[in-house]
C-alpha cells in the first residue's frame, strides 16, 4: 500500500497523473512544437482543466511570470520611489535607532562637537591667513604706489621751483642747478611709471590720470628749453615760455598729481582701517565651540553621572587658549593699524600738503621776479604758506607725543624747521621790499643766492633750502613710522593661522579621547 500511495498514476499515454504529472503535462505541453490547430486547443483545454485542481501554494506559474507595460503603468509613483528609497530609508531607520540608545547618543554628541570645533578653527584659520597677506600686499604694494604717488607729486613741484630759479640767475644757469632739475624729471618719470604698476588695470581713471601727465611732462620740458635757450640768446620771449611752463605745470600737471596722490594715500588708509578690525565672526565660531562643549559637558554628566571629563576639559582649555591667541593679535592688530597708522598719517599728509604749497609759493616769488609784477598776491600766498607748515609741525610734533618711539633727531628736525621758516619770512619781507622800491639787483639776490654769509642775515634762497630739506627729511620720518605700524600688525597675525588650526585639532582629539572611555562601558 505504501509503494501504491507512493507513485504517481499514469494517464493513458504514459503521461503522470496528479497535480506533478499535470505541471509536467502542461510544460511539456507548452515547449512541444504543435502540429495542428485542433491539437493545440485540445492541449490548451486540458491544461486549463487540470490547472483547476492544482493547490494555489504549489502553483509556480509566478517564477516565470512577466509583468506586462500595462501593469507597469499601473502602478503608482508612490510605489516607484518606495522601491528607490527602500534602501536608504532601511539605513535611515538603524541610524535613527542607533542614535536612540545611549552610545548612539555619545557618538552623536561627539560628532557635533568635532564639527563645530573644526569648522571654527578652519574658518578663523582661513581669515587670519587672507588678513596676513591682504596686510603683505598693503606693505609690498599699495604703501610703495601712494609713495611713488607722493615723489611724482614732490617732484614735479620742486622741478619747476629749480627751473624758475634757475631761469632767474645771472648768465647761464649753474651745472649743479641744472643737474638738480634733471634729477627732479627723472625721479617724476620714474615715479608716475612705479605709481602705474600697482593700479588694476579696471581702474580706467586712475590710469588716464598718469597717462595725462606721462603726455603733459614733455611738453613742460620743451618749454622750459625754449624759455632757457632764449634766456641765452637775450630774447625777452624766454620770459613768456617759462610763464607759460610754470603755469602748465602748476594749473594741469601738479592738479592731477595731487589728485593721484589723494587716491593712493586714500587707498592706503582704507585697506589698513578694513584689515585692522576685530574679527568678529571667526571668533564669534570660536566662542560658539566652547559653548557647545560646555552644554556636551552637561549632557554627558546626564547620562553617565560623572562631573567631568579630562578630554573634553581639555578640549574646552585648547579652544580658550585659541579664543585669548586671536583676541589679543587682534588687539594688537587694531592698536597698531588703527590709532597708530592714523596718527602717523596725519603728519604725512600735513606735511606732504605744506611741502608742495612751500615750494609753490617759492615758484610764486621767483616768477614775480622774472615778471618784475606786484609782489602783492604772492604776499598773500606766502601768509597761508607758512600757516600750512606751522600747523604740519604741530601735527608732527602731536604724533610724536603719542609715540614711545619718538627719537631726539626728528625733534631736531622739527626746530631747524621751523627756524628755517622764520628765516624766510623776514627774507621774503625783504625782497618785497626790494621789489617796491626797483632795486632788482637785492631782489635777485635774496631769490638766488643760497651761500650763507657770517653776520648778514639769510636770504630767502638759503632758507628755503634749509626748510624744505627739514621738511622732506620729516616726511621721510613720518613715512617709516607708518610702514612700522603696517609691520606690527603685520607681525601680529603671524602665527595665528597655524596655531588655530592646530589647536583645533588637538581639540578634537581630546573629545573623541574623552569620549572613548564611556562608550567602552557599552562593549
């Protein structure tokens, strides 16, 4: 009986009987090759009826079963995006789980709290970095072009003030005249090419500004020629050229130097005051870190009972000894680069403005020679002159109060300065004398003659010499006192990028050395 329940029955045919022999029938059916229309049906027909009995667990119709395009335009686009998202959403769901346990939640406290750390020390890193070279390029590029700016500027004025002294001396001019105004050209040319070099080539009206007086130099020059050759040969023309030089130089060149100088020494200014602030949001990072590590702190005494932690204590000391380095090269940045550059730069511009005025007002006396004019407006002119460099000094003399560094010399410098002054005052009184009275030969001597003679009192040439010798060594002073004050601040940002960077990591370190103790006891 066992053998008998055991085997299958057999149709006729051969053919096994039963839900096996009925899936085998069916295959067998369908992988034939049918031989007529009528067989086919018949076979279709039986397998359909014997499909019928067959128990829908057994059936395995579905392992070779075929979606068609119908069902899938069936099936709605939530279904589509749970099968792409099924897989995320699973890793989604055992983060979530994970995180919800208590070593889930130390890995997360510590995650954020590297992150934060980090990105504060990236981030104050980066900007003291960008501040120590935009510094570096201030010191290397902008101060050097508004110094270029300043020689053009001087040096246009004290070439015209040479040539109309020298037009105004008796015969030819002297070699060492003549020499001092090539000089005063040459270093013109040089400065207006150095001026260029640092410009961004966007900048359109600054670059036309030198370029006018690159164009308009020459055309000074080739009066200044004119008006000396025919000084020689005796013709009074040579008067109305070295007019006509001096007024281009004072009316069109020196304008535009001076407006070139304005902007350069703004640009100076600017740059410093901007990269001399706080740094506000970089520290504002680096305070927010030491916040977060003092509530993780807590958080953890929560869960674990105990006080504190060495590693994230030590974290926290490594971000306060990082927040204390910033803070005080930013004071020592601002201290530097704010009351310091401002009261160096008042001196320079005070004195840069008083020297040119100086010196036109020396061009003014020496042209009303030459024109044998009125001395009346000059007289004016020479009043506002000497108030100018009165209230320079003064300017100087204030900075050099308020600096430590203040050196006895430039206090000498000071007073042969204004002694110098003194001395021209009471010889231009004399030479306006001079002129109201006719006697010309006086006038052209007290505008001419730099030798000093022992007991006769100094002549307007030789004082003004003196002064503007005193003056340019002042400005030369008040200079090196600015590049000093970019240097410290440029001095106090060294450093700072590396060591906040390095601090931060080390902080990390510590909060993660920290941590690895309480997630132990979860192992």
């Amino acid at each position: 009986m066992t053998g008998a329940t055991d085997q299958p029955e057999r149709a006729p045919g051969g053919e096994t009987s039963g839900p096996t022999g009925t899936l085998l029938h069916y295959r067998r059916t369908r992988l034939r090759t049918p031989g007529n229309g009528s067989t086919r049906a018949s076979k279709r027909t039986v397998v359909d009826d014997d499909g019928a009995d067959v128990p829908e667990d057994t059936r395995d119709h579905w392992l070779d079963e075929v979606t068609s395009d119908e069902e899938h335009r069936r099936r709605g686009a939530m279904v589509r995006v749970m099968d792409t998202f099924a897989v995320p959403y699973l890793w989604f769901r055992r983060i979530f789980f994970f995180l919800a346990t208590t070593p889930g939640k130390l890995v997360a406290i510590s995650v954020i709290l590297s992150t934060a750390i980090f990105a504060a020390g990236w981030s104050m890193s980066q900007s003291s970095s960008d501040r120590q070279q935009e510094l570096d390029v201030l010191l290397t590029t902008t101060e050097p072009m508004s110094y270029a700016a300043h020689n053009l500027y001087t040096s246009l004025s004290l070439a015209d003030t040479i040539a109309t002294t020298g037009f105004v001396q008796a015969g030819v001019e002297s070699a060492g005249t003549r020499a001092r105004y090539n000089a005063a050209i040459d270093r013109a040319m040089m400065s207006a090419t150095e001026s260029s070099a640092g410009i961004a080539f966007n900048d359109r009206e600054t670059l036309q500004l030198i370029a006018d007086i690159e164009r308009q130099i020459p055309i000074y020059t080739g009066l200044v020629e004119t008006a000396r050759t025919n000084n020689r040969m005796g013709n009074p023309v040579g008067v109305a050229y070295m007019a006509e030089a001096s007024s281009l130089m004072r009316e069109q060149i020196l304008p535009d130097a001076a407006t070139l100088f304005a902007a350069t020494s703004s640009n100076v200014r600017d740059q410093q005051h901007q990269l001399t602030r706080p740094q506000w949001v970089p520290l504002s990072g680096l305070f927010a870190a030491v916040f977060f590590l003092l509530v993780a702190q807590w958080l953890l005494w929560r869960m674990t009972r105990r006080r504190l932690n060495r590693g994230f204590l030590a974290a926290t000391a490594l971000m306060a000894i990082a927040i204390v380095w910033v803070s005080a090269s930013n004071f020592s940045t601002w201290q530097a680069g704010t009351r310091g550059f401002e009261e160096a730069s008042m001196p320079w511009d005070s004195l840069t403005a008083s020297r040119i005025q100086a010196q036109q007002a020396r061009t003014s006396e020496t042209l009303a020679l030459v024109r044998r004019q009125s001395v009346s407006d000059t007289s004016v002119s020479f009043g506002s002159t000497a108030d100018a460099i009165n209230l320079a000094l003064d300017d100087f003399e204030q900075a050099e109060g308020h600096n430590p560094l203040a050196s006895g010399a430039n206090r000498a410098q000071i007073i042969e300065a204004r002694t110098a002054l003194n001395d021209w005052e009471g010889a231009h009184d004399r030479f306006v004398v001079a002129m109201n009275t006719g006697n010309y030969a006086e006038a052209v001597r007290l505008a001419t003659t730099t030798t000093l003679v022992p007991g006769a009192p100094p002549t307007a040439a030789a004082s003004y010499d003196r002064l503007d010798g005193a003056l340019s060594r002042l400005i030369a002073d008040a200079r090196s006192s600015m590049r000093a004050f970019i240097n410290d601040g440029l001095a106090a940002t060294q450093l700072v990028s590396t060591a906040v960077l390095l601090l931060s990591i080390l902080a990390v370190l510590a909060v993660w050395i920290g941590v690895r103790p309480r997630l132990q006891e979860y192992l």
